[in-house]
C-alpha cells in the first residue's frame, strides 16, 4: 500500500530530496545498520545505529516535521536485526512527554511499535505504560537531571492484561542515559511485568 501511495502522492526523500518516498531505496539500501546490543538494569537490548547525521534526519523527520508515513520504512530496517530470541514479543512503546505528545498530535513510538507488530512474526501491541505527570523535555539535561526529571514519569495500565509468559519488549526511537528506559523497566518491574528486552532505532553517545 505504501509503495501505491509514494507512487500516487510522491513526497521528497527527508535525506536526499529525490521526490517517490519519504526514504528512498538509495538512501534505504545506503544507511548502514548493525545489532548495537547493551544492557539496562541487567536487561539485554539493542539499537540498530549510532545517532549519526542521516538517523538524525529521520527521527527529526517524524518528530518534528510529523512525517509518519516514514516509520514503518524504520520498522523494515529494523526488523533484519530483531533477536531470534524474543519470539513472538509483546510490543510496549514508551510514552514522550504529555506536552510533546500534545505538540505533535501523535505518539511515535506507538505508531512505530504498531509498524514493527505487523512485520514479525505471532508479535502483539499493548499500550502498557501511560505518562504519569508533566516532565520537562529530556534534551539537554545532564545525566543526573534526566534521572530526577523521570521519577515517577509512568504509570502501569495492565486493565486486560493476563499475559505473564509472552517476552515484553519496550520500544523507543533513540537512548541517550538510558534514564528513560530504566524508568519505563521499574515502573513495569513493580507492578509484577518482568521485560524482556527493548528496542531502539538509535544510540545517541554510544561508544
């Protein structure tokens, strides 16, 4: 559907220009990508690229300039890299700020935990964090006051969910701190969802 839909209404590659798509296949098959695997609060997890110049423009891109119709061309360079472990994962999105989410009028992380639902294999969707309260936008804040600025940033909502068994993997677009992750882990840790692993498209810092 989408390849008719870049044919039918052609929008600029947000790297090149070249007009068809909003990556084109150049762009696509030039963007260098490899399992960057870390661990955070001793769960395994990975990106699939440093945050370099052209991962920039794409999360800007959808961010910023709201071009959604470009996630689930991110979900396709990410799926190559899923780990063969976490089968048949639960897909949990981590919530941006209130004020971002309202800013934007769309959750990204959602629409990209949707998009990579559809492309692996028995995978399922849960909307299973919710933000808690105000917090300030994490970009430029140090490490420390990234901490202090997500306690008590989420809220469980488990209403529906029975699943203990099937492997929980949180999903975001880029990690700086890791601050936000950890967050998201304890907030689900301590309402008795052990995660299984989690997922990002960028490593921002990554040495």
């Amino acid at each position: 559907m989408k390849k008719i839909l870049d044919l039918v209404l052609p929008t600029p590659c947000v790297v090149c220009l070249k007009l068809g798509a909003p990556i084109c296949v150049t762009c696509q098959q030039s963007f260098v990508t490899s399992s960057l695997g870390f661990e955070i609060l001793g769960v395994p997890g990975f990106a699939i690229s440093t945050y370099n110049t052209e991962a920039a423009v794409m999360v800007n891109s959808v961010k910023e300039k709201g071009i959604t119709s470009l996630i689930p061309y991110l979900a396709e360079l990410i799926v190559p890299h899923w780990p063969q472990e976490l089968i048949r994962p639960i897909l949990v999105p981590i919530p941006s700020s209130p004020s971002n989410t309202k800013k934007r009028g769309f959750s990204h992380t959602s629409i990209m935990s949707r998009a990579l639902a559809r492309r692996l294999p028995g995978a399922g969707y849960r909307e299973l964090l919710k933000s808690a309260r105000v917090r300030l936008d994490q970009v430029g804040l140090s490490s420390g006051d990234r901490v202090k600025n997500l306690e008590g940033a989420f809220r469980a909502d488990l209403r529906g969910f029975h699943d203990r068994v099937t492997p929980v993997v949180l999903v975001d677009d880029v990690l700086t701190s890791g601050a936000t992750m950890a967050e998201a882990m304890a907030c689900l840790r301590a309402n008795g969802v052990e995660v299984a692993g989690f997922c990002v498209f960028a490593r921002a810092g990554a040495h």
